[in-house]
C-alpha cells in the first residue's frame, strides 16, 4: 500500500497506468473522519506533478460532504490543464454525488479501463 508518512490511517493503493495516477481507496467510507488525510493525501500527488488523476472508488460505500468537497477541492486545483475523474462508483455513492448534483461536475466511468479508454 502506498502512502505518504501522513497517510496513516486511510487505505489506498496507488498505480500508474496510461499516464494517470490511478489513487485506489480502499476505504469504505469518505466522511469528516477521514477527509482531512485523504485531502492531504491528494494536494501532495497533485504537488509532486501528478495532474492526470483517476480515483477508483469500488469500495467506498458511503460517502459525506466532506468527502465530496475534498473531491471537488481537487478536480479545480487540477483544472483546466489535468484531470480528475471517478470510476467503479457504487449506488449509494451515486446517489449522494446526485443528490448534491457534483454528478455533473466529474467525469465518471462504469471502470477504470473505460476511464483510461475515454481519457486517452
């Protein structure tokens, strides 16, 4: 798994694929608990150059607004030059991206082949 020293505690696994950073969370949640290392965790892969950014989201199953803002935070610091889309999202996290309309605001793929395949 890898992860900056201060990623302690949020469970990601990192891949390189097609010239993205593929960040894999491995969490099942992205709430106000871990928001602020998993923010962290992303301004240091956007800082470091990495500005083509796929987060795979397979095992998030709830997801709040802290975990939504630190996605959006994100996508504008990357903008307009980079990218930052989502993939392998489940319903329940469909449906509180929709119900806060940022739906309309990411890139979303069914997976992460069809993302590398769109993006490319």
């Amino acid at each position: 798994m890898d992860r900056p020293p201060f990623g302690q505690g949020l469970a990601v696994r990192e891949t390189q694929s097609e010239g993205f950073l593929v960040i894999h969370v491995e969490e099942s949640r992205l709430s106000a608990e871990n928001a602020p290392v998993f923010q962290a965790h992303l301004m240091h892969r956007i800082a470091a150059g990495n500005d083509h950014i796929i987060l795979d989201l397979a095992t998030v199953e709830s997801i709040d607004q802290a975990g939504i803002d630190v996605m959006r935070t994100s996508l504008q610091v990357v903008e307009p030059e980079g990218d930052l889309v989502l993939c392998s999202i489940t319903e329940p996290v469909m449906e509180q991206l929709r119900r806060t309309l940022m739906n309309r605001m990411f890139g979303i793929f069914l997976g992460l082949d069809e993302a590398i395949d769109a993006l490319t």
